[in-house]
C-alpha cells in the first residue's frame, strides 16, 4: 500500500518539527480560509506540521481556524494525524503524558462541523462513539515506552473556550463528570478529523494543576517552566511515534 503523508498538529510550546528535513512553507487555500503548514520529510515520509497558534503563538484558541486546517489536509492527502495537546491536570501531575479516549465538549461559539447546510451534503450526523482512533492511540502509548516515558493511558478531555482558565466551579464541575485534563483545542479539530474521516489521535501534556486544584493561582509563568522541560521529551516521544508509522508495511487509511 502506497504511504500518504502524516499529519502532525500541535499546540502551546510546540512552533516547529526540528527532526523535518527538506521542509517548505505550504499555504492551501480552502472555502474556509487559507491554512499554514511545514511540509518535510519525517524517518523517510512526507510529513505536514502544523503548529495551532501559529509560530509566534498570536491565535487564541477561540480563534484557531479549525476547518482549513483540516479541510487543507484532507486535501493534500493526510492519511492520518497526531496531535500534542497542553492541559491542566484534574488528576494526572503536572509534567505527565496523557493519551485521552474521550472528550467532553464545554465550547459555546465555536464553529464545529463542516455540515452546516451549506454543501451538498446536507445535514450529516457523525458517530463519536469511538473520536479517537485506536490504533493510532496504541501507537502514541507504544512510543511512550520506546522513549522510556510514562503514560495515563486513557482519560476524558474536558474542552473549554479559552483564552481564559477556567474557574474553581467549572472545574469541580468538569471533574464531577469524569474529566481528568482540562484544554482548549481539542474542539473541534477532533470532530472534523472525524467527519472527513481522517484517524486521529492526540497525546496530552500535563502544564498545570487546573484551577483550584494547586496551591497557588494559573500562570503562564509557571507553565512555560513546565513546557520547556517536557517540551523535549515529547518531541522524543513523537518521533517514536512517526517512526513507528513510517516503518508500518501494512497500515489503514481512513474511507475516501
């Protein structure tokens, strides 16, 4: 089977793919707006990396054009995508790794499908039973234990509108319906990945107790120090990861 190209998103602290050798600017343009992207080689396959908040961090979450950049890469033939996500912990510690199975959608103004009423297609509606793919999800653990890095293996990402934190009450709230990370991306990449049928899956990176949770009040301070020390070591993690899908003979592509 003929390899497509890998899709890499990711987010706070992660503006660049180091390993991407033969890298281009790529801009595509889609009816949803124009989209960024690096495009390279990664362990010998055609790799797109896309940083969320752009390379000088100046999109806010709220803002993040969500569908061009999943309808770009739809369109230059992504055949699947790993996602970094930086969250506040309502149980795992700060600096942990998390590879979440489910999602709870706390978002209000965002626009999160592509089947507004407005194409052909009409009114579709997406089974979420299962967001995140499987085996893309083994593959961010797998990866984990190359590097020799512990992992949560599963756990409920509760998404949140940004740009502000949360407060005390959201969070009790959150956490009373099994949330255990709390971030700001998640929604709705994952739900448009999903209706274009492209697998997905994400790691997420502990920065910070969510509010009410530490000793002391949410800053950008304080996680920027936590992102510049487990900043590394997901990047180690990711290309055990890409390795590992760069190497596969045999893989599945999602449903044209």
């Amino acid at each position: 089977m003929t390899q497509t190209a890998l899709g890499v998103i990711a987010g706070t602290g992660f503006y660049d793919l180091p390993e991407l050798s033969e890298r281009e600017l790529l801009v595509v343009e889609t009816p949803y707006g124009a989209a960024k992207y690096l495009k390279g080689i990664l362990h010998g396959r055609e790799t797109i990396f896309l940083s969320r908040h752009g390379v000088d961090h100046q999109i806010p979450p709220h803002r993040v054009n969500y569908r061009a950049n999943i309808a770009a890469m739809k369109e230059i033939g992504v055949s699947e995508i790993l996602a970094i996500n930086v969250v506040g912990g309502l149980g795992p510690d700060s600096g942990e790794l998390v590879v979440v199975d489910d999602f709870i959608d706390f978002t209000k103004s965002r626009v999160n499908t592509f089947f507004d009423g407005s194409t052909a297609q009409g009114v579709v509606h997406t089974d979420m039973g299962e967001p995140f793919d499987q085996r893309l999800r083994q593959v961010w653990i797998n990866a984990c234990g190359n590097a020799q890095v512990p992992v949560v293996t599963t756990g409920v990402y509760g998404a949140f509108e940004g740009p502000r934190f949360e407060t005390r009450a959201e969070i009790r709230a959150a956490r009373g319906m099994g949330v255990t990370v709390a971030g700001m991306t998640l929604v709705p990449e994952v739900i448009l990945a999903n209706e274009v049928k492209i697998p997905y899956a994400c790691i997420s990176l502990v920065v910070n107790p969510a509010t009410g949770l530490g000793t002391k009040p949410v800053t950008m301070d304080d996680i920027n120090i936590v992102i510049a020390k487990g900043s590394e070591t997901l990047k180690k993690v990711l290309s055990h990861a890409a390795r590992s899908l760069a190497s596969t003979q045999e893989f599945v592509v999602g449903p044209a």
